[in-house]
C-alpha cells in the first residue's frame, strides 16, 4: 500500500527529483512482487528512467539536494490558457489590439470621438446645441422656420437699446452671400445646429453684439420636394393659388438647389364685400357705372419666382 502513496507524492512534488524518484523506484520493486503487477510494472519503468537520470546527476557533479523552479502543474496552465482567452476577447488590461482603449497616465480616462465636418473650433462654448432629433421635434418646414422658431435664443441683449442685430448665419462654418440661398431647403437637410454667444461675432468679421448660428448639413442628401396651396376666405371672392417645385442636393461638399414658385391672386372688388360709397367718391352722371364694382380691394395678381443656387467650399477653412 506504500506505492500509491509514494506515486502521488512524485506528482505533486517533484522539487526533489533524484530522491524522491530514489524512494519511489525501491518501493516499486517490493510492489512488483505483491499485489499490485499493473502498477508496480508501470512505477518500475520510471523507476528505471529515475535511476538512469539520478546516475547522470551524480556523473556531472551537481548537488542533488538543489530545488529547482516548481513546474506550474496543472492550475498553472489552467491559469495561463484563462490569461490566454481573456486577452482573445479583448479583456487584457494592457491596452493591447483587442481592448480599444489607449493607454494613458494613472487615474486618467482618454476619450477620442470624431467631429462633424463644418464645426466651429473656437474658445466659446455653443449656448444651443440642435441635433437631428430636436430639429425633427420642432416641427417647421424649411430652415428659414426654424431660425424664426428659436428667434429667443438667438437674439442678443447687447448694442444700443439693449437689442444687438440680426444673428450671424454659417454654414459648415463658412460665411455666405445670402440667406435666400437656402431659406428653403427641408429642414431634414441638417446634421446639426449650434448657437454660440456674441464674442465669436468677431471672428468673423461682425461686431459683437450678435449672436453666431452656425448651420451643419448633411454630407450626402436629396430631396425633391412639391407643394400646392390653395386658399380664400369663407365669404368667398378671392381665391390664391401657388405651387411650388424645389430640389436639393449635397454631395462631395457642394449643395445645389433649384427652386420655381408660381402664384396667382385672384381680383377681389368693394361691390363683393357690399362696401358702403363716400358721398363724394360717386360720380354725379347717372350714365357713369358704379364706383364699387371697379375699386379693389385685393389687385388680381400673378407672379412667377425662380432661384437657382450652386455652391461649394473649394478650401478648408
């Protein structure tokens, strides 16, 4: 029963190798000649190679009782493949390709995020920031609306009176001719609106008692857009009829918008709205037809509006 025992002790501590393969192997051959063939024939050929090995130390002249390194064993491999799977599903606290966080110094978390293209760099923070969403919630039309929408913000309380002037208007962080350019286009055209305070004014060449709003649009985006109105009163009379054709396209940093409006106002007189005649406006020649019919109160008009607009920033700002 001793060579079981002694097997173990060889597994799980083999500092001692020539010894305790030394003890391992004279139990192994009192346990050939017991019970005990399967093993003590198995514990008979290490206690062979055990001699072999031991013989070879003592040749070379080295201490036998030196303890070398402990072998990790088993729950040291286990350990290490552990190592091995976290490092594989990006868990290694080293920074390494599969985490994606950078290293940086103790105690400091570094964020890295890309910015829109057409943001402003500038010291002063936006007092409005617009994303899709908000402008979506808004609930306008065209660009023009939502400027109207968040007039409360973008006005200023500097300059003479205590009213500064009109906003500044940017677009992509550029300045533009005019903003009948694009007083039309959808709003769903933009990425993002940002409002910022008087000073930033200044950069851009305006005094600074006006606020900055700097419109972001999409890098890629169409529409084609048809609108029919028709509206008159309840009493009837007048009628007005327009139609409106737009197209919009932005792409490789350019935007090119065609616009054809077309409307028509329809004649509205004072004999429609039974309007009373001054003594002195009727004419005293009982051959002379009434005034009313041929006074107006709403001309007959018609009117035709095209706008064609093309534009592209050919240098970074």
């Amino acid at each position: 029963m001793m060579s079981p025992s002694a097997f173990c002790a060889f597994q799980t501590r083999p500092g001692r190798t020539n010894v305790a393969i030394g003890l391992m192997a004279g139990v192994s051959l009192v346990c050939l000649a017991g019970t005990q063939p399967a093993f003590a024939q198995e514990t008979a050929i290490a206690g062979l190679s055990a001699d072999a090995g031991a013989r070879a130390v003592s040749d070379a002249g080295l201490d036998t009782d030196a303890q070398p390194t402990p072998d990790p064993g088993p729950q040291g491999a286990r350990d290490e493949s552990a190592g091995e799977e976290e490092t594989e599903f990006g868990t290694d606290s080293g920074g390494g390709p599969g985490t994606g966080v950078e290293s940086g110094p103790q105690g400091e978390i570094v964020v890295q995020g890309a910015r829109l293209r057409g943001q402003l760099d500038v010291e002063q923070a936006p007092i409005l920031e617009l994303g899709e969403e908000d402008i979506a919630a808004e609930g306008v039309a065209s660009i023009a609306d939502l400027i109207t929408q968040i007039t409360n913000q973008t006005g200023s309380a500097r300059g003479r009176g205590g009213g500064g002037g009109r906003p500044v208007i940017l677009v992509n962080g550029i300045r533009i001719g005019s903003f009948r350019e694009l007083f039309q286009y959808p709003p769903e055209a933009l990425a993002k609106v940002e409002v910022f305070p008087e000073e930033v004014a200044q950069r851009f060449g305006f005094p600074p008692d006006r606020r900055v709003i700097n419109l972001i649009l999409k890098e890629s985006y169409a529409s084609r857009e048809v609108e029919l109105e028709f509206e008159g009163p309840a009493r009837g009379g007048n009628y007005t009829r327009e139609q409106e054709l737009g197209y919009l396209k932005i792409a490789d940093g350019g935007r090119i918008n065609l616009n054809f409006t077309a409307q028509d106002t329809s004649l509205l007189t004072e004999a429609e709205r039974d309007i009373i005649q001054t003594p002195g406006s009727i004419s005293d020649l009982a051959s002379d037809p009434g005034q009313a019919e041929f006074r107006s109160l709403v001309p007959d008009s018609r009117s035709l509006e095209a706008n064609v607009s093309y534009a592209k920033a050919f240098i970074e700002s």
